[in-house]
C-alpha cells in the first residue's frame, strides 16, 4: 500500500477550522459543512445552506525542491457555499459576501491548518466566484473560493 497522501487530512483541517468560525446562515442556524467528492448537494438529505469541502477538479501539482528526494506538494481544495436560489436574484448576497470574507481571514495564515496537518507549508487562499452564474439557472446560489495548500514531503 503507497504512503497516505496528505490531501483528505488537509480536507479534515479546512472542515474543522471552517466549523471553528461558527458561521451561520441568514435564520440563525449553523451553517454546516461536509467533505464531499464534488460540490454538489443530496436535496433529500443535506441541510441548505452548505459548505462543501472539496479536492478541486484540478490535480495536486508536485515540485521538486532539491537534488534529492525533497519536493512540495500544492493540494488546492475548493470551499462551496451552496444555497436554495428558488430564482431569487436579490435575497442573501451580503451572507455569501461574508461567509466569503471570514472564510478568507481564516485562512489568511498557515499556522491553523499546520497545527492540524505538520507537513504543510504555506497555504494560499484564491477567490472564485461568489456567485457562479451558471448554477443560478439550476436553481441554486453557488460559489467559493480555492485553498491551495502546499506541504514538504
């Protein structure tokens, strides 16, 4: 069996630190989030709004940093905020504006994902889109940012 990748217990750090800001949605309530394979939502079983943490459809790109075995290793990790649209095009835009912003403070720094996963190095936060258009006409408001988190190995 190959050595364990670093790539779902970077997932697991974005969760936990995301939980730790105690973000909540536009009645009170805490907004969850889960691990998934892809950004998307099970209507009969997740909750909205959602943040789905997610491996970015883009690959882990891998850098060799010395003549020997040393390299760094970029995992970038998609943070969705995904909510009922019901073809509302004015309701909670300044949630999804702060969800986003408390998102990027957080992750500011890589000391709190460190403290969780040792091997990282740095972690840079890319805005997307607030609100991906295209998804409006599905019927949801959806949109993030990207983590691109990079450890030594």
């Amino acid at each position: 069996m190959a050595a364990p990748s670093n790539y779902y217990p970077i997932l697991q750090a974005a969760k936990t630190i995301i939980d730790g800001l105690n973000l909540t949605d536009w009645n009170g309530n805490p907004l969850p989030s889960a691990i998934r394979k892809l950004p998307a939502v099970e209507q009969e079983i997740d909750v909205l709004p959602l943040l789905a943490i997610v491996p970015k459809e883009d690959p882990p790109k891998r850098k060799c940093i010395s003549f020997g075995p040393a390299y760094t290793e970029e995992y970038p990790c998609e943070i969705v905020a995904i909510a009922p649209d019901n073809r509302d095009f004015t309701s909670h835009l300044d949630w999804y504006l702060g969800w986003h912003f408390a998102i990027t403070q957080a992750f500011k720094l890589p000391a709190p994902v460190k403290a969780i996963v040792p091997a990282v190095w740095d972690v840079n936060v890319r805005p997307d889109l607030v609100i991906d258009r295209a998804q409006v006409n599905d019927n949801y408001d959806y949109g993030g940012l990207t983590l691109e988190v990079s450890t030594l190995e």
